[in-house]
C-alpha cells in the first residue's frame, strides 16, 4: 500500500436561518470528500492562519457571505480514505451568523460548485459529507439543539 497521510485542520460554519442550513456541493476538485455531497462552508486552516480567520475567508471564498458572530461550539475528528491518501482531520464548528448578502460561490475553480440555503426538514443524511452530518446533528441533539 502507498497510501499517503496528510493532517489537516479546518473550520466549519453552521449558518441556520428560517429553519435552513447553509450549505455547499463538493466539486470535482475536493481533496478529501467525494464530489456532489453537500458539505458546511470552510475548509483548511492554512500555516499561520487564526482560526477564526480561516473560517472567515472560506465562507467568503465559498459563500459570498461574511460573518456577523462566529462562536467555536464542538470539534471532531475524522479518518478519510480518498484518492490514495489517508487524511487525519480535525475539524472544529462554529454557530456562524452572517451580514445581509446574497449567497453565491466566489471562488474559481475551487472545491465548491454550489451553495444553497436548504430546509433542515429536506437535508438527508446519505447526501451529506461525514462532517455536514455531525454539524446537523449539533442542530438536532447537540449544542445547538433548540429546547
């Protein structure tokens, strides 16, 4: 086996306004999750970067959108296997509010193709990456769970 092992910190974002989640469709050009799941705003923090820089600049890059409050809520880990490289991730979630903007992709040739504000009541879990799927769980029975 030649796999290779990469780390990789990123920051997410989970925006929730009128009962629909934030989201972004992965583009032929993901890394570490397959093209065409729906995955939360963000991605690597790059060497130096704060985190809450990280996330800023990739909601913008991947959203159009700038955050209003950013508050850190839970972190993950992950193990993923993809294209001959085994990648350690550590992810950390953020309740992100955002300015008033219209919510398209910014940048060019980038791991995202789409974004789209979808109805929690619609978000099935088979099209949702590993951490878009832990992210709605905090909305369902984690942190940010209403009750």
């Amino acid at each position: 086996m030649n796999s290779r092992v990469r780390a990789r910190v990123s920051a997410y974002a989970l925006v929730v306004q009128d009962e629909r989640l934030l989201l972004t469709r992965l583009s032929d050009a993901s890394p570490v999750f397959a093209p065409g799941l729906w995955h939360l705003p963000g991605g690597g923090i790059d060497p130096g970067e704060q985190p809450d820089e990280a996330l800023a600049r990739e909601l913008l890059e991947e959203t159009g959108l700038q955050p209003a409050d950013a508050r850190l809520i839970d972190a993950r880990t992950y193990l993923v296997h993809r294209n001959d490289v085994d990648w350690n991730l550590v992810s950390l979630f953020y309740a992100v509010t955002v300015k008033e903007g219209a919510a398209r992709v910014v940048e060019v040739a980038g791991s995202t193709d789409q974004v789209r504000w979808i109805p929690l009541r619609d978000l099935r879990e088979a099209a949702l990456t590993p951490a878009a799927v832990d992210g709605l769980r905090m909305l369902r029975e984690g942190p940010l769970a209403a009750g």
